[in-house]
C-alpha cells in the first residue's frame, strides 16, 4: 500500500467502475441466470455509484467516506 492514499483518486476509480458496470453488455444467458446477472450488475452499480458519489477524509488514520442519501430536495434544504 502506498505511503499516502490519494483519496479523490480512489473515489474517481469508483466512479469509473460504476459507468463500466452501467454500460457493461449482457452475456447471452437466458432465465433464471438472466435474472441473476441482472440483479448483481445493479448491486455492483449501486455500490460503486454510492462510493463514487462519497466526500472521503483520511482521519486519525481512517478512511472516512461520506455518502448523503437524502433525496435531493432534502439536500438542498439544509445545505
């Protein structure tokens, strides 16, 4: 592990997995594995977007990340 973790830098990563997972295509599988691969592709999005969407800190030796999941108009309310 590097000396300093670039925060930011590994936020950005996140984003970017979640856009590959956003436009990943779909093997030719049908049915109940279909289904499956479906619902883990919108896991790993969901994951990937809420850390990519975080403000991350590194204190007292954490990692500390961030995520508002108020809805948008709750957000603009109190900021």
């Amino acid at each position: 592990m590097p000396e300093e973790l670039d925060v930011p830098a590994m936020i950005q990563r996140f984003r970017e997995r979640a856009q590959a997972v956003r436009n990943r295509g779909m093997p030719p599988v049908e049915g109940a594995d279909r289904r499956r691969i479906m619902q883990q592709m919108q896991l790993d999005y969901m994951d990937f977007a809420m850390v990519g969407d975080a403000a991350g800190t590194i204190e007292d030796g954490f990692l500390v990340l961030r995520v508002d999941l108020r809805p948008p108009g709750a957000r603009d309310a109190t900021e």
